[in-house]
C-alpha cells in the first residue's frame, strides 16, 4: 500500500513533467508554423526569380536568331570581300612586278621566279574569267619579256661556263687514258685504280666541303643563292608573297621553343625569353648548306661516273666509283644523322619545333631520292641503302615529334600563374596554331611522315591517304587543345570570365584556320569543324550572358525588394570594374557581346524599376537605364 503522500507528489510531478512537454510541443508547433511560412516566402521568392529568367532568356532568344542571321550575312560579305580581293590583286600583278622583271634575274632568281609565277596566275585568271580585257595582253607581255630575260640568263651563265678547254689539258686527259689503258692490258697492274679513286674521292669531298664553306660565307650576307627549300607545289596566289626562306621556320621555332620549353613542361613561362636570333639564322645556313650539298653531290658524282668510265675498265667501273663516293657520302650521310640526332635530344626536352629543321631537308631527300638512286646504280646495297635509311631515320623522329606535341597540347598542366587576368587567347592555343600552319608548306611531307608509321605496304599509300591522315592529325591537335582550353577556364573563379576565355580562343582558332589553308585540310575528315566552332563560340556568349543574369538577380539572403535593387546596383558596379579589364581582341565580337549584353542588362533593370515597392523610389534607381547601356558600352576596355 503506497502512503497518500507520495501518491499525491507522484501525482504533482507527473502534472509538472505534462506541462513542461505541452510548453514544449506548444514551442515546436510555433517554430513549424514560423519555417513554413518561411518556405512558403522562398518558394515565392525562387519562383518569381524563375519566372524572370526564362522571360529574359525568352527575350533573348530573338536576339541571338537575329544575331545568328547578321553573322551569316556578315561571313558572306567577308567571303566576298576576300574574293574581291583576290580578283583585283590579279590586276596589280603587271605593276606590282614591274620592277623586278625589268631588273632582270641576275643575283635574285627565286624572287624573279616568284615574280613569273605570279604573272602566269593572271594570265591564266584572265584567260578564264575575262578574256577581252585590256589586263590580259598587259600581263602576257610582261610573261614575255620575262620569259626573254630568263632565256637571255641561260645564254649568259652557259656562256660564261663554256670555255674552250686548253689544248694542254685536253693532251693530258688522252695520255692518262693512254696510261691506263697500257696499265690494265701489259702493266697487269691494278693498283693505278687504288690512286685513281683515292684521288678522286678527295677531289669530290673537297669540292663539297668548299661549296658548304662557300654558301656559310656568302648565304647570310647576301641571301641571293637559289635554295631548293624553298620549292613547294602550292599554288601561291597574286595576294602572297614570294616563296619564304626557312627564316620562316626559324621563327616559328622560336617562338615554339620558348613556349615548349617553358611552358608544355611546366617551368616557367617564357614571356620575358629574347629570341636568340645570332644562332638561328646560324641554323638556316646549315640547312639550306646541306640541301645544298645533297644536290651538289649527286651532279658531282654523276661527273665523276661519266669520267671514270673513260679510264677505269668496265668490270672494274662500278666498284671504283663505290669506293670513290665513299667518303663524301659518309660525310653527308654523317651529317645527317646529326641532324637526326639533334632533333632526338631536342624532343627528349620538349622542344617539339625541331621537327621544323627536319620537314626542309626530308622533302628535298625524298623530292632527289629517284636520281640519287639512278646515281648510285650498281653500287654495293650497303651504299644504296644509305640514303633511304636516313629518310627512314628523319621520317621516324619527325613522325614521334608530330605525335608528342599532340600529347603536350593536351596534357599542358592548369597554372594559375600562366592564365591570361583578362580572359584573351592563351599562349598555348597561338603556339598550338602556329605549329600547325607551319605544316601547311609541308602538308605533303607531313602527311608522307605520319603515313610512315602505320603498319601497312608503303607502297599503298596515296596522296590522298596522306592527305587524311595529316587531316586526322590536326584534328586531334585541335580536339586536345579545346579540351585542355576547358580545363584551363575552370580556374578562373569567375564563370563570366571563363566564358569569355573561351570565346576568345575559340574564335582566334577559327579565325585562323579561315585565314590559312588549315580549314581545307580540316575539313577532309571533320566536314562540320567550321559550324562546329561557330556553335561554341556562340555557347560561350550565352553562358556570359546567363552568369551576368545570376550576378544581377542572384539573392543572397535578401529577402525583400530593396534588398534585391541595392544588390543589382553593386552588383552592376562590380561587375563593369572587373570587366572593364578583360579583353575580347576580335572587335566585330566585342560589339556584339556588348550590345546583347546591353540589352539583356537593361531589360532586367527596367523591369525591376517598373516595380512598386517604396515610398522614395530615387533612393533605389541609382542608374537611369540609359546609365546602365553606357556602363555596359565600356566593358573590356582598359582604357575606359
């Protein structure tokens, strides 16, 4: 039996304990109703923001239709414009050729063949196009006395070399005939031919050797000796300059070096490098010496040939003249290999643009390989296959360059210190393009070096087989560069400016693949890359816009309507100080995205100012919507 005093307190606690849980219960029920009245607040806040977006992207639409269409309309106008361009250069041919046709081709003959060149173009243009025109028979007498001055040239050097022989020199020739004649069939001697191709041999290493120490002498100061490097079977138009000396390789090769050895590998960058520029045009002369003496070597050598014959008895000919090229071709061959040996340890640190050294003399290898061959008929195979090792060894390095450079496109590592503040084209994506449009003049050798390496007969590869394979290769320049560009936007904490580091590169890329002939060589394998690009650009454009409409609308615990003004406002003014820093090159693209911006910006604020919410609305309209579109026309200008 419980006593009735505990009972009763037993009773008052439990009584206690009851209210403290109803206060409780009491305390959660408010706190629900107060947090689903504050739901329902966001949601009708969240909501309203939404519907605001989509009738801003509703208003943007049109304008990126209309857009669409003024782009195409203005892409045609500059497709026009160039043709234009193209077709009155034709009629500046006969003045722009006039000097250096009258001046004849002595000491300048690549730049006078240029010349011709492009005065046969219009001739045949205007043979074409526009038969009656007065132009034609301009351009048909300056072909004319063009082809006059060139035949007046043969007549003068074959004159100037055709000299009577001394008759001394001719009696002298007869008696060594005579001599080894006696040699061979009484003397039962064979050892004058030992002397015959000891001599020799030295005579035809000393001329080479002399020819290189000539053109190292004379090719950096005066830069008027013909250099087979610089033949190609493009078609220059009238609008081109003549054919350019591997200076041009050189200085791609700088600018590649710089960027490959200081940037692809992540070092430091190389802004601050000055070219080297004594060493480099060092290098041009040892390229253009050694095409040099690979042609001066197979003339030679044929000489050598046509006068062993004279002398040396048939069953003995081919094997003095084998042992009588022996040591120049070592020689060349040597030198060479050094070529290739270079460019091995150059890859090896990155330095991709050495296969630039490579493309001049490959081709000129390849272009001599059937006379070299025909040259060396009947020689040992260990002397015949002396050559085609080479062009395998070039082909083989040049092949790995191409491949590693790709890789390093894509793998060049996201440095913040790298990235350019203002969002403009990053220094990878120039080198990358100006790699690629060093290939242009190569295409052919290029694609021959890539076709090199599959596992396939050599001997079913075609012009077009290689022509696709060095498409695909660009290709995937081009795809790991677009890659590497999106990984490098993600650094960058601001999406606005990651936007318009894409935009920027994306258009230089395009741009330069219009301005070169890379778009014809894309295009072999990626028939869409030209709309495919346009497509990102303008992807780029929307998501600037859209990360500026969140910048404007954005709330962030403001929860009222002045909150939301006072937050555009700054948010505005943020927004023009930081941008007014960031760069977009490409005027015609800078217009653009000021005016679409101006007028998505604006709408937003005039839809906001129509809103009643205050007693003292000036205290919250800080900008006229005209102020507005004039801060937002001073976008990505440093200068504002």
């Amino acid at each position: 039996m419980i006593p009735t005093e505990d009972a009763s307190a037993r009773k008052r606690e439990i009584e206690e304990k009851l209210k403290q849980e109803q206060e409780t219960l009491s305390f959660i029920r408010e706190n629900l109703e107060k947090s689903d009245q504050l739901t329902k607040g966001m949601v009708s806040i969240l909501s309203s923001f939404e519907s605001r977006l989509m009738q801003l992207e509703n208003s943007i639409i049109p304008v990126h239709k209309q857009t669409e269409n003024l782009q195409r309309l203005q892409e045609n106008v500059d497709k026009t414009l160039s043709c234009m361009d193209h077709v009155i250069s034709y009629y500046h041919v006969a003045k722009d050729t006039d000097r250096i046709i009258r001046e004849g081709p002595t000491g300048r003959l690549d730049e006078y063949l240029a010349c011709i060149a492009k005065i046969q173009k219009a001739v045949e243009y205007f043979q074409d196009n526009n038969p009656d025109s007065p132009e034609l028979n301009t351009v048909k007498a300056r072909f004319e006395k063009g082809k006059e001055l060139l035949e007046a040239e043969f007549r003068s050097l074959l004159t100037r070399y055709s000299k009577p022989v001394p008759p001394i020199l001719i009696l002298d020739a007869i008696n060594i005939i005579c001599i080894a004649g006696w040699l061979v069939e009484y003397g039962r001697n064979q050892d004058f031919m030992n002397v015959y191709f000891q001599i020799r041999s030295n005579q035809l290493d000393r001329s080479i050797k002399g020819l290189k120490d000539h053109f190292r002498k004379n090719s950096a100061s005066s830069g008027i000796l013909y250099s087979p490097a610089v033949q190609t079977k493009r078609k220059d138009t009238p609008t081109k300059k003549a054919p350019k000396r591997p200076g041009t390789i050189r200085k791609a090769q700088n600018l590649l070096k710089q960027y490959s050895q200081h940037g692809l590998d992540g070092k430091k960058g190389g802004s601050n490098l000055t070219p080297l520029e004594g060493k480099d045009d060092v290098l041009d002369i040892e390229i253009d010496s050694y095409i040099h003496c690979i042609s001066a070597f197979v003339k030679l050598a044929q000489s050598e040939y046509a006068l062993l014959t004279e002398i040396i008895p048939e069953h003995h000919q081919k094997k003095t003249f084998d042992s009588l090229i022996q040591e120049a071709l070592d020689n060349l061959m040597l030198e060479g290999d050094n070529i290739v040996s270079a460019a091995r340890r150059a890859i090896m640190r990155h330095d991709y643009s050495a296969v630039l050294t490579i493309f001049p003399i490959l081709r000129h290898l390849k272009m001599n390989k059937s006379e070299f061959d025909a040259t060396l008929q009947g020689t040992a195979a260990s002397t015949k296959n002396k050559l085609p090792t080479l062009i395998t060894s070039m082909e083989t390095i040049g092949a790995k360059a191409l491949e590693e450079f790709a890789d390093s496109i894509k793998n060049d590592p996201d440095k913040e210190y790298n990235m350019p503040k203002d969002g403009t084209v990053h220094e990878l994506t120039s080198n990358a393009i100006l790699f690629l449009q060093q290939l242009l003049d190569f295409h052919e050798t290029a694609g021959a070096m890539l076709a090199s390496q599959e596992t396939s007969s050599a001997t079913s590869y075609t012009s077009d087989f290689n022509k696709r394979l060095l498409s695909t290769y660009i290709c995937k320049v081009l795809g790991n560069l677009q890659l590497n560009l999106l990984s490098k936007s993600k650094v960058y904490e601001d999406s606005a400016l990651s936007a318009i580091f894409l935009h920027n590169n994306y258009n230089y890329i395009l741009k330069s693949l219009e301005k070169s002939e890379l778009i014809q060589l894309v295009t072999v394998t990626q028939k869409v890359a030209e709309r495919s690009y346009r497509e990102l650009i303008e992807q780029q454009i929307q998501m600037y816009q859209r990360s500026l409409v969140v910048l404007q609308l954005k709330d962030k615990e403001r929860q009222v309507i002045k909150d939301k003004f006072k937050g555009f406002n700054d948010g505005l003014e943020e927004l023009c100080k930081i941008q007014k820093g960031w760069a977009i090159p490409d005027k015609e693209q800078r217009d653009f995205i000021r005016q679409a911006q101006k007028k998505v910006v604006s709408d937003a604020y005039r839809a906001c100012a129509n809103i009643s919410f205050t007693k003292n609305p000036e205290k919250y309209h800080k900008y006229r919507p005209e102020e507005v579109e004039e801060m937002i026309e001073r976008l990505f200008d440093t200068s504002a």
